[in-house]
C-alpha cells in the first residue's frame, strides 16, 4: 500500500496548493489552465490507445461500456456521492465550491482509469515495488495543483477515490494478476483507458457533452473481451 498512501498524499498535496493559489488568479486564467490541461488530457489519452493493435476491440469496449454505464445512470449515483460529500463539507462550514462535483468526478475518473494505474498497484501488492505509483503520484501532484486551482474542493476529495481504488488493485493484485497478464490483454486495456482519458480531455476544454463516468464499465468488459478474443484468434 505504500505506493497508494504515496499517491494520495500527493493529490491532497497538490489539491491543496492549487486551491491556495486558486484563489489569487482571476477567473479568466483559471479557465485558460483548465484548457491547457484538457489539450494535456488528449494527448495523453491518444498517446495511450496507439499502444494496441486491436483499435476495435477498445471501440466495443467503450460502446457496450458506455451502454451499460448509461443504462445503470453511473453519472447520476456519482454525482448524488458528490453532492453528499459536498453537504459533508458545509456542514464544517467550509466552502465547497458550486463546481465541487465537477471536479470530484472528473479527478477521480482521471486518476484512475490510466495503466499507471492498474500496473503500479499491481506490482505494488505483488513485489512492493511502488516506483511506477511514485512516478504517477509525480503526474497527479502537477494534474491535482491545476484542477483543484480551477474546479475547487472536489479535487481534494478525490483523493479518497485513488485511496480506495488503487488500495482494493493492491491488495487483490494475487487474484488480479491472473487475468492482467497477458500483454496483449494489457495493451487493450490501455487503449480503452486512453479513449477514457481523451473523453475527460474533450470535457475539459468544454467541446461536446460528455459524461466519463458514465464509461467507466468498458474498463471491465475489454479485458474478457480481449481474453476472448485472443482465445478464439489463436484456436
């Protein structure tokens, strides 16, 4: 778990600076770093679905993820989580900020869908090997200091998010490791969690109506459908 504490410290870390500093840049600007950190988000995030050879797969992936997470309105039960921690805020009467959800959702859908992600906890609970999570926590610092300078609060709490998430990989990773070990599997993933990332990009610098959450149950459906395919492709 070291490299999971490592990690949301730094989140917390860089939430908290950017909210200090938040409050001394005029709106205009705050707006202008949200978009150079959305043109970031889409260069990482398209960077990451080249690592595949099999683009389809990520495609259906992404749409039957998106299906399913639209039909079971994932955006909608974050959102209210938001909106219950953001009451949690008021009631210590600090001031949550009207984009708390916002930025609640949209870190931690960004903090944790990369293969940084899901490879570091992974060797984190394997070999205690936290280097990988070390590197990410260094990314997510400079990624937290801009978000939380901009959409408020909801980036801090999100550090709970990378907690859980990345702390449940890390102490499942024995059983997990079965399933993500195959680097074809892996590469899909990835790809898939890029295309996520590029969404989150695109609903930064505001082009489109997007709802990332909403996509979040593609980043469970590609890796059977890859082992699935690699079975049926090789038989």
């Amino acid at each position: 778990m070291t490299g999971t504490l490592i990690n949301t410290a730094a989140v917390a870390a860089g939430a908290l600076l950017g909210l200090a500093g938040g409050r001394r840049v005029k709106p205009s600007l705050q707006e202008h770093a949200l978009k150079a950190m959305g043109v970031f988000t889409l260069a990482l995030g398209i960077s990451l679905f080249l690592k595949t050879q099999e683009p389809l797969l990520a495609l259906v992936s992404l749409v039957a993820g998106g299906l399913i997470g639209t039909a079971w309105g994932l955006t909608r039960r974050i959102g209210l989580l938001g909106d219950f921690l953001k009451r949690l805020i008021h009631r210590n009467r600090l001031k949550a900020g009207e984009r708390f959800t916002e930025g609640f959702v949209t870190a931690s859908v960004l903090f944790c869908v990369g293969p940084m992600t899901i490879l570091g906890s992974l060797n984190d609970g394997l070999r205690g090997d936290w280097q990988l999570l070390a590197i990410k926590s260094a990314m997510d610092f400079v990624a937290s200091l801009t978000l939380a300078a901009t959409l408020g609060w909801g980036v801090l709490v999100s550090g709970l998010t990378v907690l859980f998430v990345q702390g449940s990989l890390t102490l499942s990773a024995a059983w997990l490791s079965v399933f993500l070990s195959n680097d074809r599997v892996m590469a899909d993933l990835t790809a898939t969690g890029g295309l996520l990332v590029v969404i989150i990009g695109f609903q930064l610098i505001r082009v489109g109506k997007w709802q990332p959450a909403d996509f979040l149950p593609a980043l469970f459906l590609c890796p059977l459908l890859s082992s699935v395919a690699a079975r049926f492709l090789n038989g």
